[in-house]
C-alpha cells in the first residue's frame, strides 16, 4: 500500500468522505516507511492547518483545523513508538515553528524549516 493509503487507512473513518482518491507525488520522497508516513502524515495535518490538503477534499475551516491536529498526533505518536526522543522533538519544534512562521505573515519561510527537519527526520 502507498504511504497515501496507509494514512487514509488509519485516520479517523469520519474524515474517509474527504478522502481524494487519486495519491499524490510523496512530498518528501525516500523509501517508503515509517518515517515517511510520518513525514507525509504530519504534513498533510500542517497543509489541512495552512494550505491546500493533498489527501482531503471539501471539508470546512473547522473540520479542516481537527483534522489537521488528529493528523499531527497520529505522526507524532508513531513516531514516539520508536522511542526516538531526539526525532519527536524535531518533529514537535516543526510543527511549532511552522505554525509561528504562518502566524508571523512568514509563509514561505515554512516550507524551508519543513525541508531542513525532513533532512533530519528522512529515512535512513
């Protein structure tokens, strides 16, 4: 299955209508992986916040905030399973900074942080 698959697969079956049907190009490519779920997973949940979802299609600003944050934790928290501190807390100060950039009218700086923890954070 696809790292597009395995997420919709896993994610809250009330958000499986939105679902698009048709995967996207993996934004960070590599192997396909545990960390490339995280990767593809926590970043849909920053675009669902800030962008244009890749995975979900016509949800509102509210359903779109929660399932952005759902998308968050469920990277967060499988990527704390590999016991990995140093990794969740790439992950975490991404997510905050990202946010913090967007907040602060720093858009495009966003998607420079998200490049530099993906070179952290990529699969080996």
């Amino acid at each position: 299955m696809s790292v597009h698959g395995d997420i919709i697969a896993v994610v809250d079956p009330a958000l499986a209508p939105y679902a698009r049907v048709e995967a996207p190009e993996p934004r960070f490519g590599g192997e396909p992986g545990e960390r490339s779920f995280v990767l593809e997973a926590v970043y849909e949940g920053y675009l669902l916040h800030y962008g244009m979802p890749r995975r979900f299609d016509g949800m509102d600003e509210d359903l779109r905030l929660l399932a952005g944050d759902a998308l968050y934790a469920l990277g967060l928290a499988r990527l704390a399973q590999s016991g990995d501190l140093a990794a969740v807390a790439e992950l975490a100060e991404l997510i905050s900074s990202s946010a913090r950039a967007h907040a602060e009218g720093r858009e495009a700086e966003a998607e420079a942080l998200w490049d530099a923890s993906a070179s952290v954070l990529a699969p080996a």
